[in-house]
C-alpha cells in the first residue's frame, strides 16, 4: 500500500515540474528539443540519454516510455521523457486524476491514459535495443554495460525488492564501489570505461 501511494504521486509531481518550467523559463518552452526526464532508481544511466534525444530526428512526440519487452503494447513510465507540449500536459493531466481516484502502481493507468486520449497525443516508443528492460539486460546473464555498446538505460523493472536489484546491479558491475559518493560525480578515471558513470566490472 505504501509503495502505491508513493508511485501514484508520480503523475501530479511530473505536471507540477513540466509546468514550472513551461512558466518559467520560455525559452526552453519554445525549444523542440527540450526534454523533462523523469528516472526510476532501478534505472541506471549506461550513458547519457540527452545525447540521443539531441540527436535523434524530431518525430513529433509529446512524450517517450520504454516498452515492457515482450508486452510490446505496454508502455512503461520508468524512464520518461516529456517535450513541453500541449499533449504530455493532457497526459500527466488524465494519468493524475486516474491515480487521484484510487492509489495503485502507475504503470497500468499510464497506459489507460494513453489509449483514452487516443489521437489527442502521441506517444513514442523507446527502442528497446538501447533502453533496456531487465529481461534484456539484468536477466541476460550474458549482458554487461561494459560489453554492450549501445545500451543507454538498463532497467531493473522485473526484479522486485531492494536486495534483488542490488544483486543484479551487483552482478553485472553496475553498483558504486562506495556507498558515500553520487555516480555522477565520481571522476572519469574512476570508471573502467572512462565515461562520467561508476560502471565498474563485477569482482
């Protein structure tokens, strides 16, 4: 029930932040090419997602989610992206008041959202070859970030429960070597491969 209530915030806290920043800042509500991204923890960043939104080709999205893997018709908002548009404001607008109703996990009304507002939006898939599904990475016991050259996210959305997720983080070297210091500030000679990132090979 705890873990409900907390996740069927998600919608309200993503409105509040796109509209400030829609408000405040007109400039990077005028870009094309400005991005709200939102990150579940379990998610971790191989390498920097920015980068492919900059230079992937505009395609008119209001917003990109990662697929569920073989549940190809399930968008999931673990790793979210949203353009300051009219549609992802009707999106977070109709997935808030469907979790306003009754707390629950976010993923199922997320896509209830999606299919009530039919053409009203447009909704892009992630490809799932670079933003990865745990089924496609964690549970792949052949997968690593360091030998895989075009992962951008891997997500550890099948494996429930803190130590589950960390064993798997563990498993594949994807988990700082201290617990004191921020991945993103770890120097890049810190890391095996010399990106910004602690990925770092499993012992």
């Amino acid at each position: 029930q705890g873990f409900a209530s907390l996740m069927s915030r998600r919608a309200a806290h993503l409105s509040t932040q796109l509209r400030i920043l829609i408000q405040s800042s007109p400039e990077w509500a005028a870009s094309p090419r400005s991005r709200l991204i939102f990150s579940d923890l379990d998610a971790i960043w191989i390498r920097d997602p920015r980068q492919w939104f900059r230079s992937e080709p505009l395609q008119g999205c209001d917003a990109w989610a990662q697929t569920q893997h073989r549940e190809r018709k399930l968008l999931n908002p673990g790793f979210l992206a949203l353009a300051p548009t009219p549609g992802s404001e009707l999106l977070l607008t109709d997935w808030e008041r469907r979790l306003f109703k009754k707390p629950q996990r976010n993923l199922p009304v997320f896509n209830e959202a999606i299919s009530a507002l039919g053409e009203a939006i447009h909704i892009c898939a992630l490809p799932p070859e670079l933003f990865l599904s745990a089924k496609r990475s964690f549970r792949n016991r052949h997968w690593s970030p360091l030998r895989d050259p075009s992962a951008i996210i891997a997500h550890a959305n099948w494996i429930d429960g803190h130590d589950d997720k960390r064993a798997a983080f563990q498993a594949v070297g994807a988990w700082l070597l201290r617990s004191d210091i921020s991945p993103l500030v770890v120097p890049a000679s810190a890391a095996v491969d010399r990106s910004p990132y602690a990925i770092h090979p499993p012992n």
